[in-house]
C-alpha cells in the first residue's frame, strides 16, 4: 500500500514471486519503465492484484508493463504508454488475467495486441474498461485472444492495425 503519490521510475523489471497486492487507492502512483524495460513479471503460480495504479512507458519483447505468467487482477488501473516489438503491447498473459474498471490507452504493439494478449490456454475476464487509441503493426489493435475471454460493458475506441484487421 502506497502513502504518498509520485512517479517511480524502474531501473529494473519487478519480478513477482510471492502474492502480492499492490494498492494505490487515494494516492496518484506511476510504476514507470522509463521507455527501456518490461515494468512486472508474475511468475507462474503467483497471484498479483493492482489497484488505482499506473503502469507506464513498459518496453519488452512480449507484455511492455506486464509479462503475466501466474493470476494477474487489475483494478481501476491505467496502462498507457506501454510498447512491445512482438505480442501484447500492455499485458502479455500465459495464466489467469481479470481487468475490472480499467484504461488501455496509447499502447503499441509491433506485431499483434496493442493492449492485451491471452495466449493459448489463458483465460481472461475484462470489464467496465476502456481501450483508446491502442495501435497494433499486424493484428488486434486492443485485444488478441486465443483461448478463453470474457468482455462486459467495456469500450473499444480508436484501436487501429496496419492490416486493418481488429482494431476497436
């Protein structure tokens, strides 16, 4: 739990090894990858829960503010910002991902996914969010999935692609 607001700018990608909850309710706090690394990677089985935070200028090869291998639950969050060279411009997800009341917003992706991507065998859940101006180079300006996702009462605007295919 975070006391006091700021932007915190990382020299090196948390690594997520235990359960944790990262809670930032009523203060403003940015998790900031400075345009240069990945800003959490979850490890499989792990749980991490995020609420009221930022997670921005992520850069990686697959999920640019988060690699999620384990249980990833995002509340009232914001993921802008963020830019990956292949998969899941904001969140890469091999596990369990559940998105309550959240942004994607300005996230990029070079091949698929500007903002999330639910890999074969993931589960996904996503609601009351919005995605904005998330751009993907091939497919799936917001989302790509490939397994198992729900969406409710969330809006997709501004998402493009390059081949014009998927971008909400």
């Amino acid at each position: 739990t975070f006391t006091c607001g700021g932007d915190i700018a990382l020299t090196s990608t948390l690594i997520i090894s235990l359960n944790t909850t990262v809670d930032a309710t009523g203060q403003t706090v940015t998790l900031d990858g400075q345009h240069s690394i990945q800003v959490l990677s979850i490890n499989s089985g792990v749980a991490l829960t995020v609420n009221n935070l930022t997670l921005a200028s992520g850069s990686s090869s697959q999920g640019g503010a988060v690699s999620n291998n384990g249980t990833l639950i995002v509340n009232k969050s914001t993921f802008t910002g963020n830019n990956v060279t292949n998969l899941g411009g904001a969140i890469w997800s091999n596990g369990t991902l559940i998105v309550n009341s959240t942004t994607f917003s300005g996230n990029t992706s070079g091949f698929d996914a500007g903002a999330i991507w639910v890999n074969n065998g993931a589960v996904g859940y996503v609601t009351n969010s919005t995605f904005s101006g998330n751009n993907a180079s091939v497919d799936a300006g917001a989302i790509y999935n490939l397994w198992t996702l729900t969406i409710n009462s969330s809006t997709f605007s501004g998402n493009t692609t390059i081949n014009d295919s998927g971008g909400g």
